[in-house]
C-alpha cells in the first residue's frame, strides 16, 4: 500500500447545507404567498370584499416577490416574508369579518415559518401578529377605518390571543433552534460523508479541516480521526505482517530444502552404514573363523613340538647306545688283543717245545688269525659306529633346531591366535558401535523426517497466514487516505 498522506479537498457537490435549505424555504414561501393570495381573493370574493382581497394581497405577494428576487437567501427576505406571512393572515381575519376560525391562520402561517429553521422570523411573525392584534383591537374599538379584528372586541381578547402565541412561538422557536442544529450537524457530516465517499468504490478518510459547531459532527469527525489512525496503524502493520510472511515463507522455502537436502544425505549415509555393518558382520563372521583355524593350527604345531621333543630324545637314547656300543667295542678290542697276544706266545711256547708243539701251534695260529679277524671287524663297527654317532650327532642338531623352530612357530601361532582374538573382539565391538550408530541415524533420520513433515505444515500455514494477509491487505484499500 501506498505512503498514506493527508488532504482535505472541498467536494460539496450535492450536499444540503442550511443555507440551500433556506434558499429553498424562500422559494416555499414565495409560493405560500402566491397561494395565500389566492385564498384571500377567494374569501373577498365570498363576503363581497374582492377589491380589498385583490389591492391588499397583490400588494403583499409583488413586495414579497421582490424582496425574494433582490435578497433571496438573506435574512431580510426571511423578516419580510414572516411580515408578509402575518400580514395574509390580517387580510384574512380583516375578510373573514374576525370570525375565529381565520385567527387559526396566525398558529397556521406561524409555523409555516419553522421551512427557515431560524428563530428569528418567528420572532418577527410574532412580533407582527401582537402588534396587529392591538393596533387592529383599538382600531375596531373605536371604529376607525372599518378595520375588524375580533367578533367581540376587547383588550382581553388580545391579551388571550397573545398568551396563545407567545406559547407557540417560544415552542417553534426551540424547534427552530433545534432544527438549525440538526440541519447545520446534517450539513456537516453530509460534507464529512461526501469526502469519504468521493471516490466510487472507496472510502477515503482524508484529514478534513472544516469547521464543525455541531457536537454530532465533531464526534463524527473525532471518529473518523480515530478510525483513520487505527486503519493507518493497522494498514502499516499489514504491511509489516506482509513483509514478514514473505520472509518466512522464503525461510522456510530454504530450510524445507536443506531438510530435504539433509533427509537424501541422510539416506546415503544409512545405506553407506548398512553396507559397513554387513561388511563389519563378515568380517566378524572371518574373524572367528581365522580364530578357531588359528587355535587349531596352535594345537596342531603343539602336537608337532611333541613329536620333536620325542624324535630328540631318541636321537639322544641312539647317541647313548652308540656309546654304549663303542665300549663294548673297546672290550672286544682289549679281548682281541689279549687273545692275539695269547696266541703269540703259545706260537712262541709251541716253537719252543718242537713236534710236540706243532699241533698247538696250529690251534695258536688258528686264534690269533680269529683274534685279528675280531680285530678287524670290531675296528670296522668302530668306523661304521662312528659315523652312525656323527649322524645322529647332526640329526640330533637338527631335530633340536627343528624344535626350537617349532616352538618358536608355536609362539608365533599362538601370538596370531591372539592376535585373531583381539581382532575378533574389536569386530564384535565395531559391530555392536555401527548397530549403535545405525539405531542413532534411525532415529536421527525419523528426526529429519518429522522435521521436514513440521516444515511443511509451517509452509502450509505461513502460506495461509499470507493469503489471509493479502485479503486483509486487499479489504483495507477499500480506504483511501488522501
């Protein structure tokens, strides 16, 4: 809506004000006259007095006349006019012989006066009827001019026909006063009117800074005032309330849309989520099967470090043997020594004693051939035990660095196996941490949803708001301003 400023343009086109209604009355009683005359001639006419009805009344209707031509709306015309009015009425009560059905023209014509809405002419009229009264009364009296006023003359008959309009003229006088008001208030708030209805279709309260005498105008005029304030008030707040709709619209045209925005990476996220929790589930899932392989491949490698334990301590019962075996060599190389030795000196005895000895030499030759045979194989399983201790010698080595191996492999296995353990545990707590988190983004996704859900019943209403401010708007241009 526009910046209201205040005016006041005159536009009293139309408008009744008290002078018009005055101008009118002026015409009225130029008519009144006209027809008065004619009632005169006719009641000359019946008591045979028409030249007086003619002379008398012609005389009164051309003066009025002129006066109302020469000074039509002035308070002159309205004096003359309430003379001329009470004059009629001394015709008639002159023709009529003072019969006192025609003094009922006095009440008549006196209040005939009340068209001008002013006290004044009825002043004047009642002023022109008492003075008529007592001329007329002591003119009838004392026979003078043929003048009749009353059928039965007297001083108390004017001072009863007095009381009667005193009575009426102070009463139309009130009326008078009280009519002028009502006119002068009608004429002011019939301008008020035609500034607020100026323009067809609209109502325009525009600051209107003519004068106002009448209490039912100002209060009037005081309504308009505050009626033009509330309305300006009300019209700035509607505009306000406008711009602020707007604002709220675009607001939450913007927060719908990161809502939405929010809800669609929402969704992406608890896919990516559900995605992260299967493969955290499969991965818990090859967890515990790598540890059950790692436990056993643990008890496995265990029974393989006992098995070696064993193999070494044969190779270790082969070792004692073998040396067990080799001093039993040594006896039996002792013994065949000895044996051989024998047999040396039964050769030498057996030489000594000649034929006699032959045959025993024979048998001394005999044993120490068998002694250096048992020489020569025990120094062959010599040999051959010799290199079966340095083989089991190397094998023993061997199988002792195979067991330090195995446990070493043992160990290995069994810091995998508890290794697979902890992984297997971090897996079933990062799979219970993603069903946590995947429970919160529910729940942070219903969040969003009954967000975007309350955004959109605040849209729904901010939009209505708006309507209904915009048909207020629209109903408040009804009022123009200026």
């Amino acid at each position: 809506m526009s910046t209201m400023t205040f005016s006041h343009t005159d536009n009293n086109a139309g408008l009744i004000t008290l002078s018009q209604i005055r101008l009118k009355a002026d015409g009225l009683m130029l008519s009144l006259t006209w027809l008065l005359w004619l009632i005169a001639l006719g009641v000359g006419w019946h008591h045979h007095n028409l030249s007086l009805a003619l002379v008398a009344g012609g005389a009164l209707t051309g003066l009025a006349t002129v006066i109302k031509t020469l000074f039509a709306g002035r308070l002159i015309t309205r004096l003359w006019f309430a003379f001329t009015l009470m004059g009629f009425a001394a015709l008639l009560i002159q023709l009529g012989h003072g019969e006192t059905e025609y003094h009922f023209s006095v009440f008549v014509l006196l209040s005939a006066l009340l068209a001008w809405r002013d006290w004044r002419p009825l002043l004047m009229g009642a002023t022109a009827a008492a003075v008529h009264h007592a001329l007329f009364n002591y003119l009838q009296e004392n026979d003078l001019f043929g003048i009749v006023c009353f059928t039965h003359p007297g001083f108390h008959m004017v001072v009863f026909h007095a009381l009667f309009v005193v009575a009426q003229t102070a009463v139309l006088m009130v009326m008078a006063v009280r009519m002028a008001q009502d006119a002068r208030s009608a004429s002011e708030v019939a301008r008020l009117a035609s500034v607020i209805n100026r323009e067809p279709g609209c109502l325009t309260l525009a600051v209107n800074d003519a004068a106002r005498y009448s209490p039912f105008a100002r209060t009037f005029s005081t309504t308009l005032d505050t009626m033009r304030d509330t309305l300006t008030r009300v019209s700035a707040g509607v505009n306000a309330l406008l711009a602020a709709s707007d604002t709220l619209l675009e607001r939450n045209a913007g927060l719908s849309a990161r809502t939405d925005e929010q809800a669609q990476a929402l969704a992406v996220v608890t896919c990516a989520i559900e995605q992260i929790a299967a493969g955290a589930t499969l991965n818990s899932e090859q967890a515990h099967t790598a540890r059950q392989q790692a436990i056993q491949a643990s008890s496995v490698a265990q029974q393989g470090g006992a098995h070696i334990d064993a193999a070494t301590a044969c190779m270790a019962q082969i070792r004692d043997d073998a040396q067990r075996v080799n001093g039993i060599l040594a006896l039996i190389d002792g013994i065949a020594f000895q044996t051989n030795i024998l047999s040396l000196n039964a050769s030498v005895e057996a030489a000594r004693a000649g034929e006699q000895g032959k045959g025993f030499a024979v048998v001394a030759s005999e044993v120490r051939t068998l002694a250096q045979r048992c020489e020569f194989a025990a120094k062959d399983i010599r040999e051959l035990i010799a290199v079966s201790v340095a083989r089991a010698d190397d094998g023993s080595a061997r199988v002792e660095q195979a067991g330090a191996t195995m446990r070493e492999m043992i160990a290995s296995i069994d810091s995998l196996r508890r290794f697979i353990e902890d992984l297997s545990q971090m897996s079933e707590q990062q799979r219970s941490s993603i069903g946590d988190m995947r429970n919160s983004i529910t729940s942070i996704d219903e969040s969003v949803q009954q967000n975007a859900h309350h955004v959109a019943q605040t849209l729904n209403m901010a939009q209505h708001q708006q309507q209904q401010t915009r048909a207020l708007q629209q109903a408040i241009t009804l009022f123009r301003f200026a």
